[in-house]
C-alpha cells in the first residue's frame, strides 16, 4: 500500500512540475526576449524553456518530433512561417477569450490557430538628395514598376519570405496578372542584382547606389537607435521613409507572430503566455527593443519608429493570405526573373 501511495505521489508531483513550464520554439532574434522570458516566470512561477533557431529548421524539428514533441508554443516572424506550420496541422485553436479580444481578425491565422504578437510595415525608403517630392507624391507599390525608376531601385531576392509576403499581398489585392507584370518591372527598374539584408537596401540607397529600397520599418528603427553602428545609423539619416498607397489600400503591414503547437503537453501555461506578450506593459516593451510596431492601438512605438509618422492608413487584408498565396507568389517571382 505504500508503495502505491508512493508510486502516485510521484506521479502526481511529476504532473505539477510539468505543468509549470512552457517550451517555447522561437525563430525570434531579439536578445530582449530573454528578460520578457524571466519576466513571465517571476510573474507566473512558470518556468521557460527557450528552443532557438531559423524557422525553416524549427518548423522541421516539430515535424519530425510529431506527437512526441514538448514544444507549447511557435513564437516567428512573417505569417508566411505560421502558415506553413498550420498547413501541417500543427497548431492548435488558442483558448485565451483575452487574445481574441485584443487581437484583430485580420491579424490571426484561420480558426484562431495564431495571432500577431506584434507588426511590422514593409515600405520604401529613398534619398532627398536624388529624388523629389514630386516624383513620390501619393506613391503606391505599383509604382516601383514605372519606367521612371529604371535602374534606381533595391530589394532582397526573390527568396525572402518578406518579399514573398509583400507579392502574396498583392496578388490578393489586385489580382496575379497585374502583379505579374508589376513584377516584371519591378525587375527591370533594379539598380543592382538583388542581395544582402534589408539594412544593405537602405544602405545602398543611403551611398547613392540606388534611389529607392524596399525594407521593413524596423531595421530603419535600428539603424537609428545606433545599436548596428555608428556606420548604419549615419546611413540612416540620409534618407526618408515613404508609406505607400495612403491613397487606396495602405501600407503593406506583416507580423512577429506566435501559435500553440498540437502536441503541446503545457497547452494552458502557452494560453497564458500568449496573453502576456499582448499585455500592454509587455508590448510596450517588446516594440521598444524590437523598433516593431505594437497590436495593441494605445502603445506606442519605440521613438526612433515614432518619429517616421504615425496614423499612416494599413493594408486590413488578413495575413493569412500571405501564406495560402505564397507558392503562387513563388512562382510567379520566378517567371518575372526575380532572382
């Protein structure tokens, strides 16, 4: 009898332990996320485990490790990621009535599998010196395709999921035919053969190698708060932001984004995380750090995102369609030589 008593008291001191911690898989590179972490184990006593890496390799990791897997929670960038997960069946409806409520429905992913944790605006950035307002009034995406800029514009390659996502967004907006062939002058304005990161787009545009770049509004934060450098922040004034499309649709907005895995053993402890990093004090802290934007509308932005120009008009089309249109955009890259 006692040794019953003993075996089940194991078990269910076993059970306790386990339902105190959280395994989050993150893609996320931010070195602030640590403190968020800590943070969350003070407030909650749950402990967290943290997996990082690239997200090609983490989404592969929780394939292979199927029902055996102890990772709770997914936490990436670019719905693209999240989709591709979901489209594996890998997620899991979240249950927290409070991210639901704080999260808008275009910025979760189908039958609530993921939501945004915090946005991110893809824009275009170019050089006072060599281009005039004229020529950029009421400036939209489709006119990176006008003959005018032959010859004047960078981008990354056709191989980043945020490119990949800026297309998706438009074949879900206009239509594949007309961002096909906006893609194919797109590729015959290039200044350059695309390469590098977003940051070598403003940089290039900052040298005078190019007019105008596409990148996301984040790097620009970081290149001004003088964390990448004093060469990096220099680049960065030297040139102004343009948000595209204030006239129609409005800027092209993507996500840092997170989801509670299938298999998750801790799958009330992620409900619960989830609900922190979408609590104001904890978005407020995150886009301080990360230079993103916020989900919730009463934070603001770190001060360096702040001064770009806030109540700028966003794209409300549903993130999902970035991952559900992304082998179209592929392919569609491909056709147009988007190398």
């Amino acid at each position: 009898m006692r040794s019953l008593i003993f075996f089940l008291s194991i078990v269910l001191l076993s059970q306790v332990l386990l339902a105190s911690e959280v395994n989050i898989y993150t893609s996320r590179h931010y070195d602030s996320d640590a403190s968020l972490y800590s943070e969350f184990t003070d407030l909650t006593g749950i402990k967290v485990n943290i997996i990082s890496g690239k997200g090609p390799a983490l989404i592969e990791r929780i394939k292979s490790e199927g029902v055996n897997s102890r990772a709770d929670i997914f936490f990436t960038v670019d719905a693209g990621n999240l989709w591709k997960v979901q489209k594996e069946g890998l997620f899991q409806e979240i249950k927290s009535r409070s991210v639901l409520a704080t999260v808008p429905e275009n910025l979760r992913g189908p039958n609530n599998e993921w939501t945004a944790i915090a946005k991110r605006a893809r824009v275009v950035f170019y050089n006072p010196q060599k281009v005039s307002r004229e020529e950029i009034v009421d400036f939209a995406y489709e006119d990176l395709a006008d003959g005018t800029w032959k010859n004047r514009v960078v981008i990354r390659s056709s191989s980043n999921m945020y490119n990949q996502s800026l297309v998706a967004s438009l074949i879900a907006n206009v239509g594949l035919e007309r961002t096909e062939n906006w893609a194919k002058g797109l590729v015959a304005n290039f200044a350059r053969k695309p390469q590098g990161n977003d940051r070598s787009q403003i940089m290039a545009v900052a040298n005078g190698e190019a007019d105008l770049a596409v990148a996301n509004s984040y790097y620009f934060g970081m290149m001004l708060s003088g964390s990448a450098g004093e060469q990096q922040l220099e680049a960065a004034k030297k040139v102004r932001v343009l948000f595209p499309n204030q006239k129609s649709r409005g800027v092209h907005i993507n996500i840092s984004g997170a989801g509670i895995l299938k298999y998750s053993p801790n799958s009330e402890n992620g409900n619960r995380f989830l609900e922190f990093l979408l609590s104001p004090k904890v978005q407020k802290y995150m886009v301080d750090r990360s230079y993103e934007y916020p989900v919730l509308k009463q934070i603001l932005p770190s001060p360096e995102i702040t001064e770009l120009g806030l109540g700028f008009k966003e794209d409300e089309i549903s993130v999902k369609k970035f991952g559900e249109l992304n082998p179209e955009a592929i392919r569609l890259m491909d056709r147009s030589g988007w190398k």
